[in-house]
C-alpha cells in the first residue's frame, strides 16, 4: 500500500505600509519616480547617522496586529539582521527578530506566529546588458524604495493546497486594503508573499523539510507555484528519495522551478540587538485604539451577508472590495423586503459581467447606481418582465445610465400580464407544432421544452417561464 502525502505550507508576507516618509529618517514614499532622488544620509547609512522611527509607522503596524488577532506586545524591540548586498548600504536591516510587535493572532482559519516591523531593501535593477549601461551587463541600485516601513506576517503552517492559499491571501490583502494603511498591489510590489512548502504523510503531526519559494507576485502564480512543488516532492519521495532544504523560484511563464540557493548557501545572518533605537513601548492609549479604530474587516463582513442567506461565494466577493459592499448594501436600502440573496446574485453576476462585457468598467464610474438595479431587480422579481428581458433593460442602464421603467416601455418588454393573449400565443404553438405535442402525449414530458421555446419565441420573451409551463400542461390534459 502506498503512502498518502498531504502539503504543509506557511507563508511570509511582506506589506509595504503607506506612511508618507520612511521607517527611519524623513525621505518620502515614492513609486515610479525617477531613481534616487528620495535619499538621505540615513537610508544611504553615510557615516553617523541615526536612525528615528516613524510614528505613523508603528500604529500602522499595530493596526495591523490588531485585525490579525494578534497580541500586541507591550515591549518590542529592533534587532540588526547582517547581509552584505548593494540593496542594503548598512549592510545590515533594522529588523524585529527577538521580541516582535504582535504574536499569536489568527485570520480564517490560519494562525498567525506574529507580525514584525522592519525596513525594506532597496530595489535593484539588473540590466543584462540591455539597459542603460550599454553593452555591458550591469545592476543599477534604486535606493528610493530603501527604508520604506514593511510589517511582515509570519503565519503558522497551517495552509494545505495552493488554493487554499490563494483564497486565503486573497482575504488578508482584502483586510489590510480596508485598514487603509497599505496599498497592497502584488504588482507594484506593495505586497510580497514567499510560501514555505513541504509534504508528509497524511495523519502525522511532523513536519518535512521545507523549501522556500520567493517573492511571487499575484497569488494565481503562488496558487501554482505550490502545486507545482508539491508535485515534484511528491514525486521524490515516491521514488525513494529526499527533499532537500532550498530557496526556489517558480517561473510562471513555463511552469518551472529553479533552484536559487540550497542550504549549505543560506545566510547566517548574526542577528543582534540594534544599540541605536530604544524600546517600543507603545501606550495602553495606543494598543486600544488600534483596536477600537478596526473597521468591519472582510471576514466579519462575509459572515453577516451569509446569515443573510447570501451564498458564500458572493459573500467573499462583495466583502473583498469596500466599494462593491457599499454598493450591495446600497440596493438592499434601496427596497423594502428585496431578498438578499437574490440582490448579491445580481450584483456579483449579471452587474458585474455587464461591467466587464462593457470595458472593464470600474464599479466606481459605473451610471448604474444602487436604486436603479434594485428597481430592475423587482421588476424581474415581481415578474414584470422576464429575467432574459431584465438583462436587456441592464445592458442599456450600464451602456447610457438609462431608468429601468423607461427602457422597459420604450423597448415593450413588459411581459403578458394579460392570460388571455398568452392563452392564445399557447394555443397556437400546440396547433403549430405536431411532433413534440405527440411525444408529450405519448408520456415524453421532456419534449414540452420545445413548445416553451416556441412560446417564448413567439413571444418575443416576454412571457413568464411557469405560467408559460401552467398553461401548456392545461392544454395538453397533463
Ligand atoms: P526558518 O527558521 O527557516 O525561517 P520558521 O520556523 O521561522 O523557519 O518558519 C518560517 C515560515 O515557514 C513560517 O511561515 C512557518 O509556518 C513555515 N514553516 C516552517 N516549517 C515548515 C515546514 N516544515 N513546512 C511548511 N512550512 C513551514
Ligand atoms: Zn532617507
Ligand atoms: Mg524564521
């Protein structure tokens, strides 16, 4: 009998927070600016310099501790973690290693070990030759991004598929972007998740040797990334042998992995306490106020749409974006005793797909506005015209902003309230079509479907599908 493997992963998660200066000195946040030109001796660690944190910096954090459950410490401190590359000019990061500002919180189901402060790197260009240094390869360093505040997320290995990661990154990002303290874009680098990947067989409480997989950045190329690693564990140790501890880079565009660094190679980074900055002490004031300032958080938010029969799905996509729970709450506001349920399916698919089909438009120059949809969504509800007729009126709000009851009357797709002219629109389709009404009276009842079709076609969709259904079995004697 073989062995069954399940993977075990944790993640580090590395979120740029949007203070306006940096960590430690005063030089702006900046992205897309020309490099180099937000230094200053400190994040350039010329000599005798010193080093201030930012305020903003460390309430930010403890927002952020605070949405992740954590506790936060009464006493952290900044520890001097030592490497020696061009991104990093005091050749060693102002870190949090021994006592960090938060420890032991819990998003989802995913426990958090803790959360630390530090600065980041700067960015580091490598040109092979093509850039602007010509015809030779060279790296350029960009030290404007040197010392911008990161908070970094250690969690628990508590993950165990690259979807499960995927959904769940998906929910911390949601969470840290309604904090409003970071700008969380993958691409932009803003936030940066490395996933830690191993495998052992199911029902053991051990964990196997892991390897590392830097920097992806969007969480579709993680969501592989990890697949793509667990397959090749899996597949060495069916075949006898062990994994070893490495660094890995997953290539999206071939499905890859390349070793960048094994254990032997890894650093020693000979952490240290920094002399330079006192304690953070932060005031019972402050530990309390980033926990009463905690808006109502994805999580919670998805929860309460489901108690109101919303399905999951739409929960976590109108509770991953504020705008689009503003706007859900905004059409349930619109009208009295509209279902919930019903509301965020419109929302989150017909809406949404019309946005998209029309150019991807932002919910936010949207012309539809909440009344509006909820108005067409009763219309469809109190059955005054078909569903297929509701996505036409729909087609023309997105397009030109236009009023549901206008398009309504101006277009005819009010549906045949009147049973007598739908009476005889069935009537007709029966007379009309021999073959399927022999097949229903013969005890295939599937083929009423083509009497349905007929019907509706012959009223151009605006005929309701049940009393449609009523009618034709009356007339057939079912
Ligand atoms: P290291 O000492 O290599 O930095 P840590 O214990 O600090 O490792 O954990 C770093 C991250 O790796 C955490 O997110 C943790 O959950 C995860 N992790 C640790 N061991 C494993 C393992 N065997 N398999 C998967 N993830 C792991
Ligand atoms: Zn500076
Ligand atoms: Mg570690």
């Amino acid at each position: 009998m073989s062995t069954e493997y399940e993977a075990v992963i944790g993640l580090e998660i590395h979120v740029q927070l949007s203070t306006r200066t940096k960590m430690f000195c005063g030089c702006e946040l900046s992205f897309g600016d020309d490099p180099n030109v937000h230094t200053c001796p400190v994040c350039l660690a010329l000599p005798g310099v010193l080093p201030v944190p930012n305020a903003k910096a460390i309430e930010y954090a403890l927002q952020i501790g605070a949405a992740l459950g954590c506790d936060l410490s009464p006493v952290s401190t900044f520890d001097r973690k030592n490497y020696f590359y061009p991104d990093n000019p005091k050749a060693y990061q102002i870190t949090q290693a021994a006592t960090p500002f938060a420890v032991n919180g819990r998003l989802g189901d995913v426990r958090i070990h803790h959360a630390h402060l530090e600065e980041d790197a700067a960015k580091t260009i490598h040109t092979g030759g093509a850039g602007r240094i010509q015809g030779s390869e060279a790296s350029l360093v960009d030290f404007n991004r040197g010392g911008t505040p990161l908070v970094e997320i250690v969690t628990e290995p508590d993950l165990r598929s690259g979807a499960q990661v995927r959904e769940w990154g998906q929910l911390l990002r949601a969470t840290i972007k309604q904090l409003g303290v970071s700008d969380v874009n993958m691409e932009e680098g803003s936030l940066r998740c490395d996933a830690n990947v191993s495998i052992r067989p199911v029902g053991s409480e051990e964990l196997g040797t892991k390897t590392e997989m830097k920097n992806m950045n969007s969480f579709r190329f993680i969501e592989r990334g990890i697949e793509a690693e667990v397959a090749r564990q899996k597949e060495i140790v069916a075949s006898g042998g062990t994994v070893v501890q490495e660094t890995l880079h997953f290539d999206p565009a071939t499905g890859e992995l390349h070793s960048l660094r094994s254990k032997e190679e890894a650093h020693d980074y000979r952490y240290l306490p920094e002399p330079d900055l006192v304690q953070v002490i932060p005031t019972q004031a402050m530990i309390e106020e980033a926990k009463a300032s905690l808006p109502e958080l994805p999580a919670a938010r998805a929860a309460r749409y489901e108690g109101l029969g919303v399905n999951e799905q739409a929960a976590l996509l109108l509770s991953f974006e504020v705008d689009w729970a503003e706007y859900f709450e905004g059409v349930l506001e619109s009208r009295d005793g509209i279902d919930p349920r019903v509301a965020a399916n419109w929302v989150t698919g017909e809406f949404a797909a019309e946005l998209r089909k029309q150019g991807d438009i932002p919910l936010a120059e949207a012309k539809v506005d909440p009344a509006s949809l909820a108005t067409l969504i009763g219309l469809v509800n109190d059955r005054k015209i078909s569903h297929g007729a509701g996505k036409t009126v729909l087609e023309s709000m997105v397009s030109d902003g236009a009023d549901p009851e206008t398009v309504v009357a101006e277009k005819g797709l009010e549906q045949i309230s009147d049973s007598g002219e739908l009476e005889k629109i069935v009537i007709q389709a029966i007379e009309d079509n021999p073959k399927p009404v022999e097949q229903v009276r013969s005890g295939n009842e599937k083929a009423i479907g083509a009497l349905v079709g007929a019907v509706m076609k012959a009223a151009q969709g605006r005929a309701d599908g049940g009393e449609v259904n009523r009618l034709l079995r009356q007339h057939l004697g079912l």
